[in-house]
C-alpha cells in the first residue's frame, strides 16, 4: 500500500506529466481568439490548393427574402491563382448601383461567368479583358482575399458560444469606419468594372452614334458616380463575419459574413440592405 507521501508525489508527477504531453489539452492554456484567427490565416496562405463553394444574395429592410441571389464555386491553383465561378437563377447588380446585368445565356438557361486572379505582391490581379463584365463584383467573394484585407482592419475578434469538439468559432466586427471605407471601395471597383464593360460595346458602335452614345454613357455615369459618393457621406456600414476553424488543423472550414449598410437614396428615404455570404472550404493540399 502507498504512503500518503508516495500517493503525493505520483499525483504530483501525473500532474506534469499531463502538462507536458503534446496534444494534450487539460493544461494547456488555450489559444485566444486573435491567435485562432492568425493561425487560421497563416495555415490557408501556406496552401497550394484548395477548393470552395459559396452562396450570396441581398436582403433589403426586414426582408427574409433575398434578391440577386447565386452560387459560385472556387479553386486555388499553384498558391497564387484563383478561378471564381457563378451559377446565377436570375440576375446580380452592384449593390445601390441600379444597375444590373441579365444572367440567362443564349439558350435561356440560368447562366454565369468565372475569372481567374493572380496574388502578385499580395494584391489580387484579374487575369481577364478590361472589359470583362463584372470581375469586380465577383472579385469581392474571394474568401482568401477577405481574410487577408480583414487582417489588416480594426476590429474586435470573440469566440462564439456553441463551438464543437473538432471546431471553433470566431465572430469578427469590423470597425465601423474601416467597413464603410471597404464598402466604398469595393461599391467603386464593381461600378468601374461595368462602365468599362458598357463603353467597349459603345466602342463598337459604327458610324456617327458611336460619339453619342459614348457620350451619353459618360454622363450617366458621372451622374452616378455623385450619387453614390453623396448616399456614402451619411450612410452607416455594420460588417460581421463569422469563421469557423479546425480545432486540429486550426484551418478555416467555413466562413460567413453579414455587411448591413443604412443609407439615404435620392428621394431622402431610408434603405438598409445587407449583402450576404456563406463560404464552405472544401479540400486543402
């Protein structure tokens, strides 16, 4: 039978032993959100490969309903290049733009487009024509490029109560200021992105209508532009995304967002729309 100070010094002994074990968690101070999401960003950056599917869509007011809503896939190739693809019921506009581009092929089924993009001095380029139509709007679900801009903003990083055994979750809020410079700046790519589009076809136009048309493009489009700046003045922008990480792996499984935007349109009424997103990563190597 073991003395009482035998039975000390073997528990004392367990003791760190657990703590020193890898692996084992019972001892181990456990990783703060910051550090999850740092470990999370690191783990993709050093990827070569990967693969995800996504969904997206608009919701106005109160709305349960989304508009312009669609799937899109993605694949990761060599570390640096990046294929997003569509698959659109019915159309997609730049959110506040009005303006929207039909997403039925030619043979009236639900139609869709893709864009490849290259990560040169980690900025995401599009490998596509100038006026390819909407690169800019699609270039905004790359899930790899929002990790890498959102590592860049103020914001406050928690986990999440209801986390699994094999996950954790994260919720990150951007910094209001940093969310409504992000919308804007986003709102602009797709906005230049469509008016490029619309002036090649203008460019094509033959005989004394080309000028005219370009013309009138132009001042559409100027007329546009100050709307836009005029309705982001006052306009509020709340962002939160949600990330879902490997606890073994501390890789990203899922990523979801929620960017709620409060604004005044031309007649001086009230909006609030919400652009939504759910990413599913599929397959690292």
């Amino acid at each position: 039978m073991l003395s009482r100070e035998s039975m000390r010094t073997l528990l004392l002994t367990l003791c760190v032993m657990l703590a020193v074990v890898p692996g084992c968690g019972i001892l181990q101070r456990d990783r703060t959100p910051e550090e999850i999401f740092a470990l999370a960003l690191s783990g993709i950056a050093g990827k070569e490969t990967m693969t995800f599917e996504g969904e997206a869509g608009l919701r106005r007011e109160n709305s349960a309903m989304f508009e312009n809503q669609f799937k899109f896939q993605g694949k990761l190739e060599e570390h640096d290049r990046l294929t997003l693809q569509t698959r659109l019921p019915g159309s997609v506009a730049a959110a506040g733009s009005g303006i929207s581009m039909n997403a039925v092929n030619h043979n009236g089924q639900p139609g869709g487009f893709s864009a490849s993009y290259e990560r040169k001095r980690g900025q995401w380029t599009a490998l596509a024509a100038e006026h390819e139509p909407l690169r800019g709007s699609l270039s905004r679900f790359n899930p790899i490029a929002q990790l890498e801009q959102i590592d860049t903003m103020k914001k406050t990083i928690q986990s999440e109560y209801g986390s699994g055994r094999q996950t954790r979750i994260l919720r990150i809020e951007l910094a209001p200021e940093d969310a409504k410079a992000w919308a804007a700046s986003q709102l602009t790519d797709e906005m230049d992105a469509i008016r490029t589009e619309y002036m090649h076809k203008a460019a094509q136009v033959k005989g004394a209508n080309q000028g005219k048309l370009e013309e009138e493009l132009q001042k559409v489009w100027q007329q546009g532009e100050t709307s836009m700046q005029k309705m982001f003045e006052k306009a509020e922008v709340h962002t939160v995304y949600h990330l879902t990480v490997d606890r073994k792996t501390s890789l990203p499984m899922r990523l979801s967002s929620e960017s709620q935007m409060k604004y005044k349109d031309n007649s001086n009424r009230n909006n609030v729309e919400a652009l939504v997103t759910d990413v599913n990563f599929k397959s690292y190597q």
